[in-house]
C-alpha cells in the first residue's frame, strides 16, 4: 500500500511539463505495480493531471485507488473505494 502524494512533485502541473510529468507518474505507478498486490491510497497532488487521468491509470496500471474522504460532488459516493 502506497500512503499517495507520490506520482507528482506538485498539485499542479508546470507548463511545459505536462507531458512528461503525467509519463514520470505513469512510470512511478506502473513501477510499483510490478512489486505485487498495489493499492494506491490518493493525495492531494495526485490530482495535478486531473480525476480522468487517474481514473485511467487506475485502469491501465492494473492497480486499486482507495480513499476515505473523497466523494463525487453531487452524489456524496467514495471517488475511489
């Protein structure tokens, strides 16, 4: 398990950078994946490339994003569960 804040330096991205800051988060996710079972509890600057960015890597990585305190706006369920 993985405490989160880990796949971007900010909570933002710099311009410029975008791209290979979302290919350095994808690296990071995608690396530590191969370790085995990996759930990946999301922070604050994870959010840097946007909730469809994470959404995808979730999908993509083969990994598990959880959180306790993050819910969808208007329908008050888990964002990751």
């Amino acid at each position: 398990m993985d405490a989160g804040d880990g796949l971007f330096e900010n909570y933002y991205l710099v311009k410029g950078k975008e791209p290979s800051s979302k290919l350095k988060a994808k690296t990071v996710l995608e690396s530590t994946v191969k370790m085995g079972n990996y759930i990946y509890n999301v922070g604050q600057s994870d959010f840097a490339a946007g909730i469809e960015f994470l959404r995808e890597m979730e999908e993509t990585a083969g990994t598990h994003f959880i959180s306790s305190n993050l819910v969808n706006a208007g329908t008050n369920e888990l964002t990751f569960n």
